[in-house]
C-alpha cells in the first residue's frame, strides 16, 4: 500500500502565507503524478495543483501566480507554497499520489492524504 502523509496547515490572515507538505511511502515503485486538491465547506473537491514526474505543472486557475508547487522525486514529496491568501482559499488541502506499486505484477494506485486544513481569517 502507498500512504501519503500531510503537513502544514494552520490559521492565516488574509494576504498570509502557508506551505504545505506531502510525503508519499510504502510499496512504490514509480509515482507519474502527486499535487494538492481541496474541499470546501458545502463545496465538491477541487484541483488545485498537480505535477509529474517530469515536471510539467498544472494550476487552477483560481491559485496561478499566487501557488508554487515543488517536487523532490528522490524522496517522493511535494509541497505547495501558498501566498497572498484570500478567505476563499479556506478549504481541507488533500495531497494525491497516482503511480505504480512495487508489486508482482506492478498495480497501478492513486492514494489520497488524510487532509490538513486551511483556514484563511481575519
């Protein structure tokens, strides 16, 4: 099994910072993908950002330019560097994992953290 452990999230006013972490360990034997997605409050789970293993990233457009997201592919995490935060940024952060596992035969898996949660408020 792939389990993916997060970290970072908090309390921050508007405008603040946060940088969040994901980890990813177990029976890996590749990861194509890992990112961050959120949930809302009343709100369906949403992207926010992914990246692969050669580096190509996608953003919503919701957090471009305010969102940076890095990978180490040696140790299998990422983490996302959030700025200029706005209230509607508030959500539980779930970090993704999609890849194949060191299995035999190899089986693909796309593995969810427990989610750590944003709050953005004055």
């Amino acid at each position: 099994q792939v389990q993916l452990v997060e970290s970072g999230g908090g309390l921050v006013p508007p405008g603040g910072s946060l940088r969040l972490s994901c980890a990813a360990s177990g029976t890996i034997f590749s990861i194509n993908a890992m990112g961050w997605y959120r949930q809302a409050p009343g709100k369906e789970r949403e992207l926010v950002t992914t990246i692969t293993t050669g580096g190509t990233i996608n953003y919503a457009d919701s957090v471009k330019g305010r969102f940076t997201l890095s990978r180490d592919n040696a140790k299998n995490t990422v983490s996302l560097q959030m700025s200029s935060l706005k209230p509607e940024d508030t959500a539980v952060y779930y970090c993704n994992a999609d890849g194949v596992e060191a299995r035999i035969p190899p089986r693909r898996f796309s593995s969810w953290g427990q989610g750590t949660t944003v709050t953005v408020s004055s």
